[in-house]
C-alpha cells in the first residue's frame, strides 16, 4: 500500500529523529545489521545502540502529560451555546453543539465542579426526545445516570425516560417502574410541596395512559432507532469454496514457486458478483475521520450518536457496545499514544502495525510463537480462529530478501519505536514514568513482540489495502458512486492474483505496491457494457458495515 520511504516521513518529529540517528551512525552498524539473520536479531542488534533512546518527547508521552483535549470549562461553553438554541427550538444545532460538549468533559468531575458530562448527557436526551428519537434519547439517559447526574435533578430525567419508553411500545409494567422511581427522585428535589405533588399528579396520569400503547405519542412520528446493529454480510456468489471459506467457488486458490499463492477465475465471473467476504485481522482508521465516524466498526456517526472515549477527545463511538469493546482491547492501550503518535508523523501502515499488536495481549503472541517458529507443529492441532488468522496474516511475504541494509535500518528503527509506544501505553504492565530505562535490554517477551513489528511493517508495504467507504446516490446503484478513504486493514487471504482466460492464465503487471489486480473472466455472452464496468473495477465486500475495501483500479493505473 505504501512505499518504504513512507515509513514516518511525513510532517512529524520521527522524520527529524531518523535524521539525526542517521548522522550518529557509526561505521559498521549497517554491515552488522545487515549479517542478523532474523527480524529478532535486527530488533535487539538496534535496540541495543545508544543514541537510538534520543527521542522527542517521549518523556513527555511517559509521564502522560501530553495533552488529552478533556476541558470542563470548554464543555461549559459548548452546552451553554446549545441550551440557547434549544430554547429557538433548534433541536438539531443543539445536539449538535451538546455532542461537542460530550467529547470535551471529563468523565471525572472535580468535588468543586458541575458534572459537565452527565450534564451535557441529559441536555442532549432533551433534544433528542423533541426530535422523536426515542431509543438515542434513553442512551443519554443511561449515560448521565451513570456519570453522576445531580440527585435532585434525577426526578426529571427518569420521567422523560419514561416518556420514551411509553413513545416506544415498552411493556406496561417497565414503564410504570420507571414511573414509581421518578416519584422516590422526587423526594431529593428542591421542590416546593405544591410542586411536588403537581408532578406526582402527572406520573400517575403517565401511568394510566401507558395502559393503551403510544397513546400519547402517535405511532407514526415514532422513529425506532435500534442500538447499533452490524449490517448482514453479503452471500458469496455460488457459494464457498470449501477450502477457502472466504471465497467464492468461482474461484479456485493455487500456488507455485514463481507467483506464489494466486486466485484463478474458474467459472464466469458476472458483474456484481461477491467473490469474496474477508474479514481484516486488524484495521485502523485514517485520523481524518475519527470525528465522523465509530472509531470501533467506521460507521458514520448520525446526529446525536456520537459517544466519546471517556479520556481522550481523540475518538468517538456509535454505541455503549462498540465504545466498551474498544475500551476493553486496543484503545486502552493506545488513548495515550495517539496525540504522540500524531505527532511523529508515522504512516497509516506504520500505526496498523502498532494496531496488529494492541488488540491481542502478550500472552496471546508468546504462544503463537511456537507455531510460527516451527509450522510444522500447527498440523494436528485445534487452533483459535484469531489464532488462524493471526498465523495467515504473518505468512503473507515481506520481500525480506531484497531489501538493503539502509531500508532495514529504517524500518527497524521504526519497529523499535513502536515498541516503546507500546511499553508506555502500559502493553507489558502498569509501570510509573520514572521506571521507564530504554536503554535496558529487553526481555525475551519484548523482543518477541519487537521482532512481530518489525514483520508487520514489512508485510504491511506491500499487503495492506484502503479500506473505503461507497457512497451511492440510491442502494445498488454504482452509477456516480464515489469512494472515500476511511483507513487500512490486512487481510489473511490476500493473495497474488491473476486471471484465467479459459485456455490459459494471464499474468497482470505488478504494480508499485507489490500488488496484483484480479480480472474477471467475462462470459462470451456478457454486453460490452457490462464487460466495460468489469474491466475498469471489482468491488469485494469486507466485513465492515457500508465499507469496501477496493482490490482493484482503473486499469489506466497498470
């Protein structure tokens, strides 16, 4: 997907820091790099230079203290310009403006502070209620509860939660719970007695009217939102191939010592026909996009769904589910990172290989690494489908054997970085900023983990794919469809792949990424405009909700 000179060249300070590690190297470092004979040798032969340790703020990154973007003051003001559009009944602008306020508070309130998150929370449930969006309005409901939402306060939430429970046909019995703890909030609130019994007037009538379902909202202004549902996946074309499931069985997988493994087309191939549904080992989205989209499955993010990361601003999520799944793998260990990482400037390649490791645990490599080191004990044994996948993906061919020792050094310093930011994101263990000495050698788990970077990287030049998103003017239409880069992903199927013209196979040029591109083989009887739309373009369906990774281009680009 990327070149190798893209391994941190961008605007960022590891492209400085390569430069002045290049200007202290000494003579024979690269000839020495050069003779290791594995990427663990390379890892700890780097490693194990003096001046490679000189980083720009790493201390900083250590000691947590780069900025994470949280702000009560800035959250204040953002719900405040929210609340005024609320009263003009601009519901919209005003979720809006809450949502921003939701990305800044803290998820902590000082003793001395108004809880800004539980605050902006239920403002935001408000204007989603006038909206009729019931089911995102109880989400923020759930949410300012759970952040610390005033006591005396609560009375008026749980009602409205009420509401939307009645305005979404909830059963009679759930409603009128609800109803029975908003009449106990009550008695916290600051309300006169005459105030207090008005409203418990109004709960009791809620009640009643919860007998007869949406009697007080009409059921055609109700709009169900449902909880984030990943999209089904689409059936593959003629069914599986029964030794690789995640192609179709039109396609017929074959390897040799010239091409390596490859991908016939061994029966018509018609337009819009789904050849393969292949889910990424990893993906890692494009920073661009972090504020649109679900940092966990890349939905784009509707009006008022946005949930933040409760300790960075960095990201967002479409929902509790994909919010705790990330929080619970990957995003706790690279929350800390991602403002230090931004700031080196690394390539997108570089962070999925950063990625590849954060959402499995140590443990999980120190015991694939047997089988890594010896495949021949993987026959025989029931492995783990991550495991499967994890295996697959380190299989796929990093061209080791061609590259020179200044492209090495490169990428294993890269590697080596890498390494740190995981050792600082609390990857190992906990450990305080002051026990961090780089300068130490590393244990055997380190160089184990160092070295698997140091293969990402290298497999990731030429393996990785752009995962897009199509957006279509109407669903099915590809006339004037459009794709927007979302991010990268690899994938353990990627295969070298050519083309069968039924009498014989038909190699494609490689392109600069090492990649070859798939050709249909199109059916005698295929109209010319068909076979001009399947010439230019095949689309393959990934396993991400509304994204497409693009395996092929315009054949202008061959």
């Amino acid at each position: 997907m990327e070149d190798d000179d893209n391994f941190g060249e961008k605007n960022g300070f590891f492209k400085t820091y390569h430069i002045s590690v290049l200007r202290k190297i000494r003579n024979g470092d690269l000839a020495a790099l050069k003779a290791c004979c594995n990427d663990e040798e390379r890892l700890v032969f780097v490693h194990s230079l003096p001046y490679v340790h000189e980083i720009p703020l790493m201390s900083s990154a250590m000691a947590k203290s780069l900025p994470n973007g949280k702000s009560a003051i800035d959250a204040q003001k953002k719900r405040t310009e929210g609340n005024e559009f609320f009263k003009k009944k601009n519901y919209e602008r005003a979720v809006r403006l809450y949502s921003e306020a939701i990305s800044k508070a803290p998820s902590i309130a000082k003793d001395t502070e108004e809880p800004q998150l539980a605050m902006a929370f239920a403002n935001r449930s408000a204007a989603l209620f006038h909206l009729d969006a019931y089911a995102r309005a109880l989400v923020d409901i759930d949410q300012a509860l759970a952040s610390g939402y005033p006591d005396e306060l609560r009375y008026k939430l749980i009602e409205r939660q009420a509401k939307c429970l009645m305005a979404l046909g909830r059963p009679t019995d759930q409603i009128a719970a609800t109803c029975e703890s908003a009449i106990k909030c009550v008695n916290d609130s600051r309300l006169d007695l005459v105030k207090r019994q008005q409203f418990e007037r109004d709960i009791k009538q809620l009640i009643s009217e919860s007998a007869v379902p949406n009697q007080m909202i009409p059921a055609v202004n109700i709009k169900s939102i449902k909880d984030k549902e990943r999209k089904h996946l689409p059936d593959i074309t003629a069914g599986r191939n029964i030794e690789h499931p995640s192609f179709s069985s039109k396609i017929r997988i074959e390897e040799d010592a010239i091409s390596g493994r490859y991908g016939v087309a061994d029966s018509p191939i018609r337009v819009g026909d789904v050849i393969a549904v292949d889910e990424p080992y990893a993906s890692v989205m494009n920073p661009e996009k972090f504020a649109t989209h679900c940092h966990h499955c890349y939905r784009p993010l509707d009006l008022g769904e946005l949930l933040p990361c409760p300790n960075c601003t960095n990201v967002n999520f479409c929902s509790v589910t994909c919010r705790s799944e990330a929080m619970a793998g990957y995003h706790a260990i690279e929350c800390p990172l991602l403002s230090y990482i931004e700031a080196a400037g690394i390539s997108i390649t570089c962070y999925l290989s950063l990625r590849m490791i954060a959402i499995h645990p140590p443990s999980f490599f120190m015991d694939v690494k047997p089988l890594i080191d010896k495949p021949e004990l993987q026959k025989g044994v029931a492995l783990s489908e991550q495991t499967k996948k994890y295996i697959k993906t380190c299989q796929l061919v990093t061209h080791d054997h061609i590259r020179n020792k200044e492209s090495f050094f490169h990428v294993t310093l890269m590697a080596d970085f890498l390494l740190k930011c995981l050792k600082v994101g609390g990857y190992f263990g906990t450990i305080e900023p002051t026990e961090f000495n780089f300068t130490e050698p590393l244990s055997d788990q380190e160089k184990w983990i160092g070295s698997l970077l140091l293969r990402h990287l290298q497999l990731l030049q030429f393996n990785a794919h752009e995962v897009s998103e199509l957006r279509m003017d109407r669903p099915g239409c590809m006339d004037g469809a459009k794709t927007f880069f979302l991010g990268a992903g690899v994938y353990p199927t990627v295969l070298c792949r050519r083309c069968d013209d039924r009498k014989s196979h038909q190699k494609f040029p490689t392109r600069r990424d090492g990649q070859r591109k798939l050709r249909p083989n199109l059916h005698a009887k295929t109209s010319s405009r068909s076979a001009t739309i399947a010439e230019r373009s095949i689309l393959v369906r990934l396993s991400l909700p509304t994204v497409y990774g693009r395996l092929a281009v315009d054949r202008r680009n061959d």
